[in-house]
C-alpha cells in the first residue's frame, strides 16, 4: 500500500490504458470478522500520548482515518486513539510525531462498572404502555457504518417475527466504508398485510433512534420527521467528521445538530443522551452504545415489541449474546434511573471552568519550572505582566495578554528530546497506561530518533522506526540532562530544528516590543491575532516546518495591516490637527 501511489504515478506515464489490481480485506470486514472470531484479533493496539502529542493532525492525513479522535486538554486540542471503534490498520502510527506508542499483549481494562451489583442499586424496572399498533410503528435508525446500526433494525425486525407481528426493514448503506451514513427503516404493524411499503413515507415516522448526531440531521432522516408524532432517542456523543482529518481545528457543530433536531420534531419529544461515553464507561466498549439507546427508548415506550422478543433475538443473533443483552439492560435503566447510572459510572464529569488570567499564568509558570527551571519560568512571567500592563483589555477572556500567556508558553515549552524523554519518565504516561490497560502487556515506540533514523530518500525526512521498551530507562536518564539545554553542552541544541524553535522565540518576542506600545481600539484585533497566530505552529520536525512556512505568510499580511492601520491613524491625527 505504501507503493500504491508510485507505482500510479508510473502508470500514467505510458500510453494507452494501464489496469492496476490491488486487493486488500476492507479493514471494516477485518473488524468483523474478528468480532465473528473467523479472523485473528492481533494483541496489537495503538495509543497516543497526548502529553506529547502537538495536535499537528499528521496522523490523520496519513491515516486517513476517523478513529483518530479530538482530545481536548489544558493545553489545548490534541488526539487519541477511539479503541472502540479502531479497525487495527496502524497506518496513523506513520504520522511524523513520537507520540505514538504500540501496545502488545494485555487487554483494556474493563471498567469498575462491571463489577457492581446492579440489583442493589436499582429498583424493579417498571413496564412500558408499547404502542397499540393501531397503524403499522414506523422507526428510523441513524448511524455510521461500522458500528451496528443495522443490527438494531434487524433484532427489531426479528423480535416482531417472533411475536408473530408484520415487519418491513429497509437499508441505505452508501459505500461499503466504515464512517460512512447509514439509514435504517422499520416497520412494525399488528399482520404483515397492513404494510403497504417498506419505505417509511415523508413526515411519518414515530421514532428517530440517532446513533450519530451528524446522520440523524441528514435529509433522508428529518424528511421522515414531524411535529406532534415524531419522538427522537439521540447520542449525543460528538463524532468527528471528515473535515476533522483535513483541519485539526475543526469544531463539531453539536449545539446547531441539536437545534435543527428539534425543529422539527419539537423539544418536549427530544432525548440527547451521551450514550457512547455512558455505555463505555459501563461496559469498556462504545459499540454498546446502540443497543444501549434502544433499551432507553424502549423503556419509554417507543419500541413496539417486547422486551422477552428482543432478548431472545439478541440471543438468536449470536453475536456477544451477554454484553448486547446488558446494554439494552442498562440502557432501560438510564431511562428509568438515570442518575444512579451516573453515578455507578463515576458521575458525570463536567467540563473544567476556564481558568483565570492570573490561574493561567501560575499554571505555565509551574509547568515552565518542570520544563527548565524557575528562571526560565521568570522570564515567562516578566513578558506576560509587561505585555499585561500595556494591554487595555488584559481582564477580557479574549484579550492579548491572554493570548500571549499561552502562545509563548508554547514556544518556550518547545519539544526537544529532553522533553519527550520528560514527559514519557515522569510518571504521568505510565499511570495513564495502567488506567486504560490491564495484563501482561509490553511497549514499543515509534520515534524517529536524529541519531539513530534514516532519511527518506524520495522526501528528504527522517523516518520513524520502532524501539523496544529499553526506551523508557533512556528517557528516564534523558530527561536529567534538560539543564543543558541551551548551553554550549547541549548536543541537540545546534541542529537546524532547534536553532529555529528558539528563532520562533525571539520572533515573537521582538513582535511584541513592536505591538503593545502602539495598541489602539482599531489595531487592537489584528495585533490580537497576531498574538495568537503560533498556535497554529504545531507537529514536529518537517511537519512543524511546513506550517512556519504557512503561517509566515499571514503574519507578514497581519503587520502590513497593523502598520497600515497606524500610519493611518497618524495621518487621520494630523488632519484634524
């Protein structure tokens, strides 16, 4: 695969038609399979260490692949691996970054949740009113391929059969891709001659059971919805799309989802439940997520057959009779008890309250004195509070100074070998590690180290290859050593990587002596965004490289308009006079 775009280039060179065969197994009917057991499941898995990880999204480019996630964190957006819904093909492992760590052997650790006594906690479930069935139920499931959305459809189907009750089932899979859009149909009446068509009709369907936020607001499934009949049953969980592989910056668009949810459906019959980290943090496994919605629905009297016919169609099924039988269980009780499944999961986290421009400040200062040591911390204080002193609007949320906390933090907190090697020996990555897995496992570390890794003769870059777990004894070592860092002893210092992250420094140093003592209310928001334009500097080596390049460009564009602006100002100045 890694010569698949050569050889097209090579191909195209001769005359005529070329015909070039490459087989593969889809890697979504590799993941079944495994989940069949007719295929091995390697003892193989990927993890990021987001301590470590830039957010560059050079993983994703490479990878192509939407089971690399957003992880949003103090320090910004980063990425981790959704284990979930990974298929194994460790393409993004290939993204120039030393964040990616492979993990061989053991298990992921299966949450606490698993070992509580749920009939402790949870009263007997009380019997839904199931539709009467008067005229045929009509449900339309939503989803991504991959991920068991047709499986819901097909366990309905099944249980009316087995109840001796009509059913019609219609699937619209697109490509046979995972992430792809799925659209379900399902019909439900009392005899099998009282559906007239399979197709749900416009404005008529009594259930929208969304298993992706972004699917349930297509056409095909909001043209089937309708004020004062539709109920919707929606994960809310935040998916990324495909924009996410191409712009790291990406922001899901949840809140406008929801609305157009329920605009047409209307609020009161709307439930947005965040059913992929519930049933997670329940049963370790998002794919739970589906069956979990529709025990929900169920319990609120949205699925017109029993609850006895859908367990024995989940059993008929024979796929993971048990776990698909407890999520359809604990989705019934979130239904009925939702916040004692919260708190069996260890309540609802939550989103951390923006800190303070004085509670940022104080946070980099103590991670800048981890980083080097208290008079580089000190030197970091001194800019922000002058930059404070000159900025008009230092209190506003979105102010320069603000800005300028973390922006040159970023810069001065550059990841040279001596940070890598801090951030992997401190303690912090290997208790993460022990929370996500559990076993005998063992690690291995894609890096591309400059003394150690060979150049890609086609492109020029170093290229990453795989270390033994004997690295984190050398990271452990490495990381006493930081205190050369910028001395005439610091053996990395002098290549070209370093010599320009510590030129970014004082780039922005000298851009800032420039702005803050000509800040005015018209040049104030272009000097804002020059402030916050190195956020943008992200990735390592060519990576980090290619986006300076992009981003020199705009910066020259932002001066000439703050300079443009002043000059401006002057002359407006002098007419007056």
């Amino acid at each position: 695969r890694d010569e698949m775009d050569t050889v097209q280039k090579e191909l195209r060179e001769f005359r005529g038609t070329s015909v070039l065969i490459y087989q593969q197994t889809c890697a979504a009917e590799k993941r079944r399979r495994r989940k069949k057991g007719t295929l091995e499941d390697p003892a193989k898995r990927l993890i990021i260490n987001d301590e470590v990880c830039e957010g560059c999204g050079d993983c994703s480019i490479k990878s192509n692949c939407l089971s690399v996630v957003p992880r949003e964190t103090a320090l910004g957006r980063k990425r981790q691996i959704d284990q979930s819904a990974c298929n194994k093909d460790y393409s993004c492992a290939n993204g120039f970054c030393p964040s990616f760590v492979t993990v061989l052997g053991g298990q992921l650790r299966r949450p606490s949740a698993g070992l509580v006594k749920p009939d402790a906690l949870f009263k007997q479930l009380p019997q839904p009113i199931l539709p009467a069935l008067d005229s045929p139920w009509n449900s339309v499931v939503t989803g991504v391929g991959g991920t068991g959305v047709l499986t819901i459809t097909a366990l309905v189907a099944m249980a009316a059969h087995i109840e001796g009750k009509g059913c019609a089932t219609l699937n619209q899979t697109g490509l046979a891709q995972k992430f792809g859009a799925v659209v379900s149909h399902v019909r439900v009446s009392r005899r099998q001659e009282e559906i007239k068509a399979v197709r749900i009709p416009a404005g008529e369907a009594d259930l929208l059971l969304g298993a992706d936020l972004v699917v349930a607001t297509t056409y095909e499934a909001m043209g089937k919805v309708a004020q004062g009949r539709t109920h919707a049953v929606i994960n809310e969980a935040e998916v990324p799309t495909a924009a996410f592989i191409l712009d790291p910056d990406a922001r899901f668009p949840a809140a406008a989802l929801r609305d157009k949810i329920k605009a047409e459906t209307g609020a009161d019959a709307c439930h947005f439940i965040n059913a992929s980290r519930i049933a997670t943090g329940l049963l370790g496994d998002a794919i739970a997520s589906n069956l979990f919605l529709l025990g929900f629905a169920w319990q609120r009297g949205l699925v017109p057959v029993s609850a006895a016919a859908l367990d024995q169609a989940i059993a008929l099924n024979g796929v993971a009779v048990a776990f698909n039988q407890q999520a359809f269980l604990w989705g019934r009780r979130y239904a009925d008890q939702p916040q004692t499944v919260l708190q069996v999961i260890g309540a609802e986290r939550s989103r951390p309250t923006a800190l303070t421009l004085d509670e940022l400040i104080n946070d980099r200062v103590q991670r800048l004195t981890k980083y080097q040591d208290a008079a580089y911390a000190k030197a970091y204080r001194s800019v922000v509070e002058k930059t404070g002193q000159a900025d008009p609007h230092a209190d506003q949320p979105d102010s320069i100074t603000r800005a300028v906390a973390r922006n040159l933090f970023k810069l001065m907190a550059y990841k040279d070998e001596y940070e890598v090697a801090r951030l992997y020996s401190d303690g912090t990555f290997e208790r993460k590690l022990q929370e996500q897995f559990e076993g005998d496992y063992e690690l291995r570390f894609s890096l591309a180290a400059p003394l150690l890794s060979r150049r890609d003769p086609a492109t020029g870059h170093l290229t990453k290859r795989e270390f033994g777990p004997w690295v984190m004894h050398v990271f452990g070592v490495l990381a006493k050593f930081r205190l050369l860092r910028g001395t005439a002893f610091d053996p990395f210092g002098y290549s070209k990587e370093r010599k320009r992250e510590r030129g970014d420094i004082e780039d922005y140093l000298t851009m800032l002596e420039d702005l803050l003592p000509k800040l005015t209310r018209d040049n104030y928001g272009c000097a804002l965004e020059l402030a916050q334009l190195v956020e943008k500097l992200r990735g390592f080596g060519h990576v980090k490289d290619r986006n300076r390049e992009l981003l020199a460009l705009r910066k020259a564009q932002l001066l000439d308009q703050y300079h443009n602006t002043q000059t401006a100002q002057i002359i407006d100045a002098k007419a007056v006079a």
